[in-house]
C-alpha cells in the first residue's frame, strides 16, 4: 500500500521545457517530474540549490485531462538578465563565450500548452516519504513562495492540491479510477476523449531527461534519465470508475479553501 499526493495542474499557459535551453524553449505535451518536484520544493520554501533527492525518489505519474493547444512566443531578451543583486554580471551569455553588451539584446522563441489541464500524482510507501507527502499536502495549502507551471509566468489558475490519499493501491489506480476527469461539466458532456497517462516504469519505453540530478548549481541545473510508460484511457472508462469521496471536479476547486 501507498500514499499518493494528487495535483491539478491548470492555467491560461504551461511550460514543461525538459532539457530545451537557449534560443528555442520547447515544451513537452505533458508535465515534468523536475517541474513538479520544483513547485513542490517552492510550496516548501527550499532556497535554489537544495538537495531534491528526496522529492525525485517519490514515484511519479501525470494524466492529461485536457492536451490545449501550442502557442509559440516570439520573444526578446535585453541584455540584463540573471542575479539583479550583481548588476555588473547581469550579461545575458553568447555562442562564442562572450556576453551581450548593453543594448543588445537577443531572441528566442518560446513554446507554450494554452488552457491545458493535468492531474499528476507523487507516490511513496517507506515511512519517510509518507511524511514527506504530507508536508508537502500542508505546504500546497499555503506555499512559502510562488507557484508556476514549469516558467514564472505560468501561474496556476486554481489550487494545485486534489488530495493526499492514504494506503491506496498504487498510483496508477489513482490516475485511472479515482480522481475524476477535472474539466467543466459541459466538456464531459460534448468531448469524447482518450487521456494519455505517462507513468514512471523501471522497463518503460521512453527515457526523459528531466530527473532532478546531484552536481548542479542553481542556475546550472543538471538533469538523468528517467524510464517511462505511455497508456491510455477513455474518458467514459474513467467517469464509469470514478469513486465517491476522492477528488473533486474543476468547477469546485475552491472548496480547498475551507479549513
């Protein structure tokens, strides 16, 4: 039996980048774990450089209730950037090693999901995760600093917690019986639909690059591989399993206020 901590992640843009830098910033279709695990250590209050290991080891899971649509931001970047405490530094960095000078600036284009909606889930069975789970639950409630959805300008445009569910079955069952399918109730009426589920699995297909990793700095994070498998679901599947008393719908987020 496990402890699964389940989150709604939804807002006007999200950005889960993976391991895309420098003049085009990508996004993948779904969540991150290293996103996740950062918004988690923000609920926290973890200052930048502290060791995440123990939010990375947790198992991982994301469901996408609703995919959006790709926005791509044509943006430019000034010269100043980076640490506003050491204004001498703040040079935006160039291909050949150098730095922008003032007035210049640089461009890059940004990708981004619009009205997107997933439901992901952190999971643990030892003893010190169950606690970890359940600090972090508290922590949601009243974040020491802000949360975003993979970059600072991706707020959440609802509480991110669902729930923190005791000696479940497993994180899996969580995602495809449990938590309800979180958009509008006139969507489940007029949208048939397939949510994709992405699931960490030690023989899975697919590896992504976006495991928090030791060795970095915070402002040169470095990331490893992560095993995962892709399945699917139907919408009517999930409505049909659905259980009383897990979760809530989009529409009754707020209720998470109370208390």
């Amino acid at each position: 039996m496990t402890d699964v901590l389940v989150l709604r992640l939804s807002g006007p843009l999200q950005s889960w980048g993976g391991a895309t830098r420098y003049n085009v910033r990508g996004t993948l279709s779904h969540p991150t774990k290293s996103g996740v695990v950062g918004l988690c250590a923000s609920a926290l209050g973890w200052p930048r450089g502290t060791d995440l290991s123990a939010l990375a080891e947790l198992q991982f899971g994301v469901r996408i209730d609703r995919p959006g649509q790709l926005l791509i931001d044509y943006h430019t970047m000034s010269a100043a950037s980076h640490d506003p405490l050491k204004p001498r530094e703040q040079r935006l960095p160039t291909a050949d090693g150098k730095s922008l000078k003032p007035g210049q600036s640089k461009i890059s284009r940004r990708y981004y999901l619009q009205d997107a909606v997933f439901v992901a889930a952190l999971a643990g069975d030892r003893d010190d995760q169950r606690d970890l789970l359940q600090r972090v639950a508290a922590a949601l409630r009243t974040p020491r600093y802000p949360l975003y959805l993979g970059r600072r300008s991706c707020p959440p445009d609802k509480p991110v917690l669902v729930s923190l569910l005791r000696d479940i079955t497993g994180l899996e069952t969580v995602l495809r019986e449990v938590i309800p399918w979180q958009v509008s109730e006139w969507r489940q009426r007029t949208e048939n639909m397939s949510l994709a589920l992405i699931l960490d699995q030690p023989d899975g297909e697919e590896l992504l690059d976006d495991l928090p990793a030791e060795g970095g700095t915070p402002f040169d994070r470095k990331f490893t591989h992560r095993p995962v498998h892709h399945d699917v679901l139907t919408a009517q599947d999930l409505m049909a399993h659905q259980k009383a008393g897990y979760g809530f719908t989009g529409d009754a987020a707020m209720d998470l206020l109370d208390g």
